[in-house]
C-alpha cells in the first residue's frame, strides 16, 4: 500500500543506463573498465548519499539492473586520488631516471607510468612529447635502459636469496617487479601462485598497475595450467570386437 514504484527506461549503453538509474542525483563523470565489467561513477561532493542511496540501495541496484559493479566517488575523492597517483608516478621517474620534476609531470602526463615504458618507446615519439627533442629522448632512453638492466640485476639476486623456484622465475606473465613483490608476500613457486584467488593476487600486486580481478584471474589461470597438463591421461578403450563390443582379453578362446 503506496509503495513507490519507479520506472527506468532501458538504454543499451551502459554509461547513461546507470546515468539514469541513479537519477535524481546528478553524475559528472564516468569511467568504465569493460574487462573487469567495473563502472566509477564520478559525482559532487553534495550528491554522494543521493546517488548512493539509503543503505545504499541505490548502487546497489543499479549495479543489479546493469550487470556492472558500480563504485560511486565524490569529486573530491577523485581528484585526491588523481594526484595521489600523479605525485607517486612522478616520483618513481625522478628517482629512476634522475630528472628534476618538470620532465617527470610531462611523462606521467602523456600516460606512461614505469620506466621500462621509456626503454621500450620509439625514440621518435618520446621526441614528440611537448618539450622534448630527439637529444632528451635519447637520454631520457638510455637512461630508462639503464635502470631496466640495473633493476633486473638487483631483483635477480634477492630472487635468488628468498629461494624462488625456477618455475616461477620461468612463469612469463608477470614481470621481475611483480616477482619479487610476491615472493616478499611468500609466493615463491608456481603452485604457490596457482593457490591465490583474484583478489589476494591484485592486494599483493596492485602497486604494480594490476588492478584487474579479470586480469589477475588470468594470470592465475595461467598459474594453474600445469596442474591439468599433469593429469593421468584416461586409459584408451579397448578394441572392439567385430560385435562392436570391447574384448578385454579375459574371455575364453573358441577352439
């Protein structure tokens, strides 16, 4: 008896769907990662308890109508962790490469985060960056290679120390940063990995830029992969005789 009934009219895409479902609260940005079927929704400070609704009913059944898991942010929330991420790759690129701040905002600003991105980008396009000739990235190049091979050496020897397995040291899809990382957190086989779930893989690697549950259960998967190549192949079946059945070469010879 007067319950409240509210109509959402269906929208194939699914940014405006969860736009509208949402609604009255007013959205200003969002950011959708269609592997991990994740959506940030993005709003101001003074529409957070709208969009989030009374005990949060609201996301929560948004994220039911659209299959996507909805993480809802203020404004403020967003920048902070905008800069916060800004501030960190910057400072990894300074340390790295030893270049003062402004080359570091201008990398982290183009989208790369790890020097071993530089070490790997064209020295055609590095030089296309706004204030960047070819002689800075050159140097900015060999720099990052540089470091790449210093870090490889580095992490080689502490993964010898903490006694990782070669099949893990051997496992191609993760990197030496990621390695060391887990084998700090005691993943130090490939059966140690294969034993994580997605979310204990992305807690221990999520410095690293894995972020992904999808991603993460990939690289778990890959783990695991040994495991069913080990198994007992079942045993071929028996020839048939030509009564098409099986003869098991119990049976009685006819003289």
């Amino acid at each position: 008896q007067g319950e409240k009934v509210e109509i959402i009219p269906f929208i194939e895409e699914p940014a405006s769907f969860v736009v509208n479902a949402l609604a009255p609260a007013e959205v200003a940005k969002v950011v959708m990662d269609e592997v991990a079927g994740r959506m940030e929704v993005v709003v101001p400070d003074d529409q957070l308890s709208l969009a989030i609704g009374r005990r949060g009913q609201n996301v929560r059944l948004a994220s039911q109508l659209s299959g996507w898991y909805i993480d809802i942010l203020t404004e403020a929330e967003e920048s902070e962790r905008r800069q916060e991420e800004f501030r960190t790759r910057s400072t990894r690129f300074i340390e790295a490469l030893n270049i003062d701040d402004v080359i570091a905002h201008l990398l982290v600003a183009e989208g790369f985060v790890l020097p071993e991105e530089i070490a790997e980008t064209p020295i055609e396009e590095l030089a296309t960056i706004q204030g960047f000739d070819e002689g800075i990235a050159e140097e900015l190049q060999a720099r990052a290679v540089e470091f790449v091979e210093r870090e490889a050496q580095r992490i080689n020897e502490a993964l010898d120390g903490l006694k990782v397995a070669d099949d893990l040291r051997n496992f191609e899809y993760i990197s030496l940063g990621m390695m060391l990382k887990l084998a700090e957190g005691g993943v130090l086989s490939l059966d140690d990995l294969a034993d994580l779930d997605s979310e204990e893989l992305v807690a221990l690697l999520s410095e690293h830029g894995l972020e992904d549950d999808t991603e993460a259960g990939d690289i778990i998967m890959a783990a695991r992969a040994h495991w069913f190549d080990d198994e007992p192949q079942d045993s071929e079946a028996a020839p048939a005789d030509d009564a098409g059945e099986a003869t098991t070469g119990d049976e009685p010879v006819a003289s």
